[in-house]
C-alpha cells in the first residue's frame, strides 16, 4: 500500500513508519518533497483541503501521527490538533481515500483544557466523516505510551531514580494504563490492511491499569532498585508546580498534563488483544531492554 504518514519523525510517528516499511508498504512523509519543485509540507500550514490534495495522489491510505503536548507560537495546538487534521480528512474523502487512522489520545471528555478540547474537535471531524459514508476512519485513543525516546517515558525514567518523591495528589488516586509505542506501531499496521473492517473510535491501552505512582514503583524496580518512598504534594504546590512547567517549553509537566492525570485514563483492552492476537503487554513487563534506551540522569 501507498500510506502518507503525517509526524513520521516523531516518537509515535517513528515506530509506525518502521512498522510499516517492514510490512513492506510504500510510506509518504511530509519531510519528503513530492517531486524536485515541490517543498516538504509543513504541517501547521496544511489548514485548507486544497494544501492536501497534491499529497494524497495515489494514496491508499493516511495516518495521522502527529501531536504536541504544549502550545506555542511556532505549534499552536488548535492549529495542530484541530484546524490541520480536519483539513486532512476532508481532503481524504474528497480524493476518495477512505482508509485514515487518526492518533487522538484517551480520556479526554469533560477535560476543558486546549489540549483535550482541540484534540476532540479532529475526531469529531473524523466521526461525522465516517456517518457520512465518505471515509473508513479510526480514531486511536492511546493512554500513557511508553517507549525509548519518549518526552513522558523520558520524565517517568528520571522520577524512577529517586528514591523519595513528592507526587501530585492524582498519581495516587487516578489510573493509567501504559501502553507500549511497539504495540502501538503494530496495531496501526493491523488496522492499516485493507480487510480490517474496525471503525470509530479504538483504545490503545496496555494490559494493566494502576496509578502513577505504582508505574513509577514498577520502572525503579525494573532498574534493581528499592521501593521509593512517595508522598503527595499539596495542591497549592502541585498548582504551582504546574505553572511552572507551562513557562518550561521543554518539559511535558503543566495544567493541561495535570488535568489528563486527574482522571482514570483506562479502557477495556479487548480490542488491543484481537488486533495483536495476544494480550497487550503490562507496564510491569515493560523489561529492562526498553527502559535502559531511556536517558537516566546521572548517579
């Protein structure tokens, strides 16, 4: 197949391609100009149809990977998250690609931040596309994915080195339920083929759900290291703390990070086993393989 992968080059987007190109499919970057006269697209400039359809020619199939964790001038997250995606899926439907996958993330009703709002403005559009008949769309709703490279896999390592922690309120109280980037990568492939008939919206969830806390515990024993002590930070810090992170372009931590983690971010893993054709793997199993390719911080 012929697939334009939008955000092949970042953590998500990587493990697909990879996935894909081993499959042996033919994969369309944004990075790639079409021809000798054609610059790459840049992604946050693609917010009318009309942007699109030169790189969907010959396409079978679409699959959007791209996303940020913060807003900015350079990435304003309605531009990224909302006004290009659903750009692109118009443009799908009017060349007549019907099969496009559409990486959002879980849990994101009842959360008023940007983040979750702008997120679910995209699948919406992809849903109201799929009633109309004009488009075969998934919407992958992974919770916390974990993977060597990863800006939140790459915090997560670094707090499993302490062996004493203040944790927000909510890493004691609300779940998670991390998921592999492999995994993530091969249920796109699976997906991706021509005879899956799945539609609508899909969790991405790894096998076992527990607390922030807990996964910390499980990554610092997979390291041969003692359980930390955790204790909760007040909620005037932990408000405070995420202030902070939102003037820190570089880190993932801030209000709308806050927010995703104030509620139970699980789903039923019952579709991720009939993709994989097993069960999932559990952030306990994770291995110390995938976590030493994560920067540690220094002893």
């Amino acid at each position: 197949m012929n697939i334009l992968l939008c955000g092949a080059t970042g953590f998500i987007g990587r493990h697909i391609h990879q996935a894909l190109t081993q499959a042996g499919h033919t994969v369309r970057s944004l990075h790639q100009p079409l021809n000798g006269t054609t610059r790459p697209l840049r992604f946050t400039e693609a917010t009318c149809p009309s942007r699109w359809r030169p790189w969907l020619e010959g396409m079978d199939a679409v699959i959007n990977a791209v996303g940020v964790l913060r807003d900015s001038r350079r990435a304003p997250m309605q531009v990224v998250h909302s006004q290009a995606p659903v750009a692109l899926l118009q443009a799908a439907a009017d060349a007549g690609v019907r099969k496009v996958l559409h990486i959002s993330a879980l849990g994101l009703t009842g959360n008023s931040r940007l983040y979750a709002r702008s997120k679910l403005a995209a699948e919406e559009a992809l849903l109201n596309l799929n009633q109309r008949g004009v488009l075969d769309g998934v919407v992958l709703q992974p919770s916390v994915v974990f993977g060597p490279g990863g800006a939140s896999s790459v915090l997560f390592q670094q707090l499993a080195r302490f062996p004493w922690l203040l944790l927000p309120p909510p890493a004691f109280t609300c779940h998670i339920q991390p998921v592999a980037v492999e995994e993530l990568a091969e249920a796109v492939l699976k997906l991706t083929h021509p005879a899956c008939t799945v539609r609508g919206r899909v969790p991405i969830v790894g096998s076992q759900a527990l607390t922030l806390s807990d996964f910390v515990q499980a990554l610092r024993q997979q390291q041969g290291l003692r359980a930390a002590r955790h204790w909760p930070l007040p909620q005037a810090l932990t408000h405070l703390s995420a202030t902070l992170g939102d003037c820190v372009p570089f880190t993932p931590w801030g209000h709308d990070t806050l927010a995703l983690m104030s509620h139970d971010n699980t789903a039923d893993a019952s579709v991720m086993t009939s993709l994989l054709g097993r069960a999932p793997q559990g952030a306990t199993a994770f291995g110390r393989a995938q976590t030493a390719a994560v920067p540690q911080l220094a002893s």
